[in-house]
C-alpha cells in the first residue's frame, strides 16, 4: 500500500482536485470558462466518490476532479488510485495538514487487496506525499491496517494459534519489544480458562505476552481476543454462523496494529499486549456445557454456553492485565452478535467503566473518522449471570442483552479502579466499498490510536 504514496512531487504530476458540494460552486467560478463547461457539461456534482477527468488542449488528462464528503475524511480518495488513469498526481491545492494526512491514508488504503493466495493483477496511479501529511503517524497507520486485515483475512488453518503468537513475537523482534509465549500444559499454572477453551484443537492454546517500552512511562495494556476459529464448540455454531469464524481473533490483530503504530513512533508509553490464542474445536477432551472451570482470578465459572468462549479466555488475560495495575487497559473482541443487532456491522461497541475514558475514546473516534458507540454497563443486568454452582455463569438464560451482560462478565475481572473500555467490533467488512473491501477489517484502529497519541504523544 505505501508503494501507491511517492516520495517526490514532480512538476509533472498531474493535478487532484477535492471538492464538496458547498465548495464546488466557488471553485468553478474561478476556473477558465472552457473548464465551467466541461465540467457541467459531465453533470459533475462531486457527490462522494464521483470523479471527473478534465482534458488540456491535446485530449490528454490535465486535472482530475474527485468528490469527497469532507476534504478530510480519507474514504473519499480511496476510490482514485483504481480509478484514475495510472499515473503520479498531487494534490491541489496544497492541502492543510488534515487533509494531507486523510488523502494519503485514503489513496494507500484504496490499494489494499488481500493477495497470499490470489494474485493482484491491478495497477495503480500514485500520489506525492502531500508535504503536510505526518508521513511517519500515516506510513504507521497504513501498515498496522494492512497488518491487521491479512491476519484477519487469513484461513485458520494457516494462521493457528502457534503462527498467530509468531506474528505478536515478529512484531516484537521488529520493534525491540520482549515476547513471551505460554502454550499448552504451561497455561494451565495461571490461564486455566484459556486452557480449557482451546485444548480439544489440534494445536494447544497459546498466550503472547509482548512488553515494550521504558518502565517508568505510563503502563498502557491491550487485551486481543485470539479465538483463531470459533467452531462453537460442543454447542456448535450452524453453518451459516460458522462460515467468517476465522476472523474471531480480530480482537487480537486489532492490538497487534495499534502496537505496531505505538513503537513504530516511540510514544513515551510503557506497553503490554497480552493475546489468548486458542480454537474453539470438538473433541474428546472438549469442555463441556455444565462444566465449571476455574480462572486466574480464583473465581469459578459455570459454562452455560461453549460458544460463549471469548469472555472465558479474555477472563484471565484481564486478570494479568489488572495485577500490573495499569493506566489504562483495553481490550478488544469479536465477541457478541448482540452487539452487531444493537449498532450494525461497521460501528462498534464501547462498554467503560470510567465516564471519562469513555468519553476520551469517543472523541477520538470522531476526530479519527473511526467511530465507537458506548452502551451501558447496566448492573441491574448483572444478576442473570449468576450461577446455583459456581461464581458466575458466562451467559445468561435469555438472549436479552448479550453485548451488556458480555461486558458485564468481563468486568468481573478488573477492579474497580482501573481505568477499563471493552470494545465489541465485528472486525469484517460485509461489501466492498473504496478502501474498504469485504473482509477482515481493523474498525477502531484510528481511534485507538488517536486516543493513546491525545493522552502520551499530544506533540506528535
């Protein structure tokens, strides 16, 4: 994707115009009378996404007009390096720094295609790097999202438990970060409920616990559920519910992006990412509806559902989260279709149990185009995750608020005074759209991102 962005703006490079509908009007009336009545004259209303080419003297292209919803918002140039005619462009006039930063996000990512199995026959036109653009924040970004969609995108039975942790230890090697990773027998001394999940699969379960950065900064911890596959266990999935399981670990390619964009720019921030990786399979050693498992934090678990085994894993990343006593912890999860029937496939859910957090993280969503929604940590709520057997159960007997009762449960696992937000995400994209094609998807990326820049990096 960065290849689509270039290093000089040559004086060659052939114009990009953006408009709007307000700012078309007053742009036109600026411009040659030949150039009005090209313009008009292809009905160009630069509605989102709509492109008009205008011609110089001799039938070649001399400027490109592109329609954006606001000049910055990145979507809107995500449509022009497949649609323009191949070619070096730059824009004009020479963007303020918003603009410059979601143009060059836009352009890169409308060349994202996932090509481990099936080659991209597609060329591209390229754009100069607008000279406001934070080329390192920007060139981070476009790598964390490409990261985090291929993981995603990947079939699980190329990316197990084992190669999901390899690529948290990569990540680690790359950036100078230390990695540990427990797997099988080994988790049973500390992640018992990771454990249980994930020992009916061919391959053993496995955490990745990645710790970067200088002791005495902030201690800021990303939890990623990594269920590589979610068969639904003994309580199994139908097959139309079964079929986009393998992006059930978006949760943990979601941290894994937001902390390559971390130590990729050096925030002054003491990191921690902790990754449960398991498969969700059948077998005969597969846990069990009824069973009790025990956790991390000495609580006992009725398992009213198997197919409710993100909360069980993240039970006991959060736990070793907590002990540390972090600044900030968050974690990330495909975990409810309750929350896809609340706020739709491409706006995830927010649950906090501090107001202001919340409200930081909201905030950067909308100043990131990358937006969350928060639902309530309604307590009332709680007491249907009681169990006559153990602790607490990990589901409810209805089906009434399952992204709360989720985030509920896993609530029970951080203390009160840490400054907590859960984030539901469905992590796929279900059409195409420019820069956003069908499949895995790193929603709440660039708000996390912002958020964590906003609070340890606000000069950079």
């Amino acid at each position: 994707m960065l290849e689509s962005l270039s290093d000089s703006a040559p004086k060659t490079a052939l114009p990009v115009t953006a408009l709007d509908a307000k700012s078309l009007p007053a742009w036109l009336r600026k411009q040659p009378a030949r150039t009005q009545r090209w313009v008009k004259s292809t009905q160009f209303a630069a509605a989102e996404g709509e492109i008009c080419l205008i011609p110089a003297n001799d039938g070649k292209v001399a400027r490109a007009l592109v329609g954006v919803t606001a000049l910055d918002d990145p979507w809107g140039y995500s449509v022009l390096p497949s649609r323009l005619p191949k070619a070096r462009y730059r824009l004009d006039p020479t963007p303020d720094a918003a603009q410059a930063d979601a143009a060059a996000l836009g352009w890169a990512l409308g060349t994202y295609r996932f090509a481990r199995y099936k080659k991209n026959e597609l060329a591209y036109a390229s754009l100069s790097w607008p000279e406001a653009a934070d080329r390192p924040r920007i060139s981070a970004l476009i790598e964390a999202i490409g990261l985090c969609r291929d993981l995603i995108n990947t079939p699980a039975e190329d990316l197990g438990p084992s190669e999901l942790t390899a690529e948290g230890q990569k990540l680690a090697k790359r950036h100078r970060a230390k990695a540990r990773v427990l797997s099988g027998d080994k988790l049973l001394d500390g992640f018992p409920s990771v454990y249980a999940v994930g020992r009916a699969a061919h391959q053993p379960p496995h955490l990745l616990d990645l710790v970067w950065g200088k002791e005495e900064h902030p201690k800021v911890t990303l939890v990623g559920k990594g269920v590589i596959f979610d068969s639904g266990g003994l309580d199994l999935k139908p097959a139309a519910n079964m079929k986009l399981m393998k992006k059930d670990m978006g949760g943990a390619a979601l941290v894994l992006g937001v902390a390559h964009v971390v130590m990729s720019l050096g925030w002054p921030i003491r990191l921690r990412v902790l990754i449960p990786a398991v498969e969700n399979s059948i077998g005969p050693n597969a846990m069990r509806p009824l069973d009790v498992l025990r956790t991390r934090k000495g609580l006992t678990v009725e398992v009213g559902n198997t197919d409710a085994e993100g909360r069980l894993i993240l039970s006991d990343a959060l736990t070793a989260a907590d002990e540390e006593q972090p600044e900030l912890l968050i974690d990330a999860a495909t975990l409810t279709g309750a929350a896809r029937t609340a706020l739709g496939t491409a706006l995830p859910a927010l649950f906090s149990n501090h107001d202001d957090t919340a409200a930081e993280l909201l905030a950067a969503g909308l100043a990131a185009r990358d937006p969350l929604w928060r639902l309530p940590l309604h307590q009332p709520y709680a007491k249907q995750l009681e169990s006559p057997v153990a602790d607490l159960c990990n589901v409810t007997n209805d089906a009434f608020g399952g992204a709360i009762t989720a985030a509920l449960f896993l609530e029970r696992f951080v203390s009160p005074g840490t400054r907590w937000a859960h984030i539901d995400t469905m992590a796929w994209n279900l059409d195409n759209r420019p820069g956003r094609p069908a499949g895995g998807e790193a929603f709440a990326l660039r708000a996390l991102v912002e958020l964590l820049r906003r609070r340890y990096a606000a000069s950079s």
